[in-house]
C-alpha cells in the first residue's frame, strides 16, 4: 500500500494501528458518494477513527472528478478521502453486497447517503444488519430524511437549501436569492450526522444497543435558522435577503478603506461602539440620541454606516485594523486563500497543513478542527487511489484468500 502521509504530521501505521485522535479504536464503513456522507466519514476520520470507504470499482466516487482540477486530478478528493482506507465493490452484484454487510459487520458505525429505499433493497438497511449486530450504528444522510412524503425525493444540497430556509436570506434584496460560494447543506448535514453518531456512541455505551441516526439536508439547513420560525408566527416578521448586513444590528458591516480594499468592522454592542467613537476621534457619538442604545443604532443604521465609511476611507486596510485594535474594536480583512497563507496566525496555529504527495507535490489544505488538547485529531494520508486498500482489507479483515480476492477481481466485483 502507498500511503500519502502528512509532513511532519505523521506516517500510516500498520492496519488496525491507524493512528491516534480520541475516536482511535473506532470502525466506520462509509458507503455512497458525494460530499455529505464522505464528509461525515472524513470528520470522524480526522479524530482517529478507522474509517474503510466502499467505492464502485469502475468509476468510484463522483468526488475523484469533480471540483478544480491539478494536472487532470481533483484538488477536492485529496481533502475529502483522507485519513481513509478505499475498497472497491460492487454493490449491484450479491458479492459486492456480501463484502458490504461482511464489513458492516466487523464495525461501530455505518454512513450512507443513498435514496432512501436503496439500502433496503440491497438488504443492507439497519433493521437486517442490526438483527445480526444489534449495536451498529447508521448514519442515514438524504435530502428529506427517511420519513415523511417527500422522503424518496431526489434531494441535492441545494434544494434543501432552499427548503431548509437559508437561500432566501443569502444575497441582496433587490436581486433574487443568492448562494454561498461553498456546498453549505451538504457540510452543515455531515457535522449533524457525525454528532448524531457520536450521541449514539454514547447512547450504546449506556445501553449495548445501536439505533439509526437519520440526518436530512433541508433539516440540517432549518437548524441554524435561529429564530426565523416564531418570528413569523409570533411576530409576523418575514426575514428576507439584507446583503452584507443584518437588520437593526450596527455597525457591522463591510467598509472601504484608502488603499481600495476592505474590512469588516463589528461595533454594534454598547461597550465596542463607545470604544469605535474614540478610535475615530468622535467620542460624541457615544451619546448622541440617534446612536445611543442599540435599538437606535439599529434604527438609523444607514447614517451610522455612512460615518464609519468616511473615517475607514480615509486610511488603508493595514493602518485601520491596527488601529482598531489599539482600542479594542471587534475588526478584520475579508481573506481569500492567498491571504490566509500569509497570515501569521494561521501559520502559529498550523489552521493549514502542508501535505507531501507525490501526485501534487506539496498540497496545502485546512487541518483537523476542533483542537482537542489531550487527543488531537491528525491528517495522516491524503485521498487514496481507487481501490488502493482493496486487497488489504478483504485479505486481512475480512480474511479473504488472495486466490479468492483474484477471482473478485476478474469478475469486475472489485
């Protein structure tokens, strides 16, 4: 096996030695493709748990191909593969579904982010599987969940987005709904999967027994709506696209600077905005009735953001933001990648890691959040090649002989 390893991270050790990170010792099986599910299983992944990714052995996972590409290979997958283990099986054939519920067997937590009915069919759902191993735990990811009418939708990230509340509010009022410039639904939906599994760790550490944790996109969306819900019902108050501000909450917001670029300056908090009046040298406007109380900042948001755009104007973006934090005031740049690889706290922190690979080079990518300060997760090898753990796992797990591993292979199973 080649294992792309992190410098100076660490090296993949020996199978079932795969590294530390708090959920050390704990067995995934991740099937489907895409984002939500994969990042669910690399989340987990990056905490130390042993985590074999099932993949068709013909194509593999869609995510191989997609997003910006490097000398014809994907700068995602390296991302949303590591720390993993890839198999290849075909589960439209009884063999590749017998390799699938002989793995299921043998681990802690199952991922799949089929249509809902699939795993049924395949005779791979919880109920079958749990019947033989009670405490397996399933991660069930789908667009609408596994209940309900619009159940066996097709359901991408982005309408649950929609459905879910979120693209309604993205963007400016005066055009229609925007989107964030990354896949939102599909990340908010594997972080709620990998809490769901962790409670369900938990929950079968209680009581012996595993249980489906059934985590919908537009649900996911729907849970960091805040309070949308009962402000419409009790207040009948509509939230709606505001651009880069929210309703009844300054200063916060973008403003210009001397050099021709921009910060973000976030004073709105009685306190902060006393100590944002002294910084620009008009402590007056402390106490002046039309800014106040937050209410009425809120209220004349407009003027208040016309004067602090005047005073940031007048200095560059460096001077600004030193400045601004002399006094205490809540501010910073708006960063690209560029930015945030010149930046010397993301480099203290190690928040980028450089990966060492002999496809890339060198790979830079985001490092393992949270910090956990006695058992850290770690980036231990890039996204592997398809089916570069086949014959490894089958073998050594799952004892298969070679001869009969060969034999999967020249019926294109694996």
């Amino acid at each position: 096996m080649t294992a792309y390893a992190a410098e100076p991270i660490g090296t993949a050790g020996p199978l079932g030695a795969l590294g530390a990170g708090a959920l050390q010792g704990v067995r995934v099986l991740e099937l489907g493709q895409l984002l939500a599910g994969p990042y669910c299983a690399q989340l987990l992944a990056d905490h130390g748990a042993d985590v074999v990714k099932l993949e068709d052995p013909q194509h593999g996972d869609v995510m191989r191909q997609w997003g910006q590409k490097f000398e014809g290979r994907s700068l995602w997958w390296p991302i949303v593969a590591r720390n993993k283990r890839c198999v290849t099986a075909d589960l439209r054939t009884p063999e590749g579904r017998s390799i699938a519920r002989s793995l299921a067997a043998d681990v802690d937590i199952v991922i799949e982010n089929f249509r809902p009915g699939t795993m049924e069919r395949w005779g791979l759902d919880h109920e079958t599987l749990a019947a033989e191993h009670p405490e397996l735990i399933m991660v069930r990811i789908s667009g609408y969940g596994q209940t309900g009418p619009y159940a066996h939708r097709a359901g991408y990230a982005s309408v649950g987005e929609a459905m879910g509340g979120l693209r309604h509010l993205v963007g400016e009022p005066d055009r229609p709904p925007g989107r964030c410039g990354i896949s939102l639904g599909d990340s908010l939906t594997a972080m709620f999967g990998a809490l769901g599994a962790l409670s369900a760790l938990e929950h079968r550490r209680r009581t012996g027994r595993g249980q489906v944790v059934d985590a919908s996109i537009y649900e996911s969306v729907l849970a960091v709506t805040e309070s949308l819900i009962p402000e419409w019902v009790l207040a009948g108050h509509e939230r709606t696209r505001t651009g880069a501000t929210l309703p009844g909450v300054a200063p916060s917001n973008v403003y210009p600077t001397a050099d021709g670029g921009s910060v973000l300056v976030a004073a709105n908090m009685d306190t902060v905005f006393r100590r944002l009046t002294v910084a620009m040298g008009r402590p007056e406007l402390a106490d002046d009735e039309r800014f106040v109380t937050h209410g009425a900042r809120g209220a004349h948001a407009a003027e208040l953001d016309a004067l602090v755009a005047e005073w940031t104007s007048a200095r560059p973006a460096d001077v600004l933001l030193a400045h601004l934090e002399e006094h205490g005031v809540p501010a910073g740049p708006i960063y690209r990648a560029r930015e945030m690889l010149d930046d010397p706290h993301f480099r203290a922190r190690e928040s980028i890691v450089s990966m060492a690979d002999p496809r890339f080079g060198e790979l830079p990518m985001q490092g393992v959040f949270p910090r956990l300060s006695a058992s850290p997760g770690e980036v231990r090898w890039l996204g592997p090649e398809l089916g570069e753990h086949t014959d490894e796992v089958l073998t050594e797990r799952l004892g298969y002989t070679p001869e009969a591993v060969a034999q999967l292979r020249s019926a294109a199973v694996i």
